[in-house]
C-alpha cells in the first residue's frame, strides 16, 4: 500500500469532502479519524457497503476541507500526530510508528 496519488473529492450525505481513505478498516478507520481531528479538520466517516456477508467491514474516510490532499500534507510537513510530532510517510500509512527516518533521508 503507498500514498494515494490522485486527490479525490465528491459528496457524502450531501457535504463535498475530500477522501482520505476510500476503503478503510475499523483500526485504520479509527487512526486517520485521530490523526485528522488532532490536526483541525472535521471527518465524515461512512461504512461501505459491503459485497460478502463475512467479508470485513470498510469505511470511507473523509474530511470537510476539499483541498486536503494526504500527499502534500504529509510531504509539506503539515500534518502532526496527536503528540505532535511531523507525521512522515509510514506513520500516515501505519508502516510504522518512527517519526525519522523522513522521506528526504531514505
């Protein structure tokens, strides 16, 4: 799994939000809603429909604010973890959770 690289946006329940997470699990789910709201922004989650019955539940995640893009908030450095520390790539993509090496360093 990598950065998403295209910024996509629509409407949920009638708001145009900008997605973070098209498909989500509940622990990821719970993560980015953290991780966003630390950061100011207000999340709209919606469950997915799901095509199997035993299949594992997803989630879209989204926040209000239609120019968010991951990709630039993570590589401008604008995103902080709620302790506040620079979120870097592997932390947004819960690789792990070392704040260094940064992307600049690999």
């Amino acid at each position: 799994m990598s950065m998403p690289i295209k910024h996509e946006f629509g409407k949920i329940d009638g708001k145009l939000v900008s997605f973070a997470d098209k498909s989500a699990s509940e622990s990821r789910m719970k993560f980015l809603k953290e991780l966003l709201e630390a950061n100011g922004f207000e999340v709209i989650i919606k469950e997915n429909e799901q095509k199997e019955d035993d299949g594992e539940k997803t989630y879209t995640v989204a926040v209000t604010d239609i120019v968010f893009n991951p990709v630039i908030w993570v590589y401008d450095r604008k995103l902080k973890s709620p302790d506040g520390k620079i979120v870097n790539e592997d932390y947004w993509m819960q690789r792990n959770s070392d704040f260094k090496p940064q992307y600049w360093e690999r």
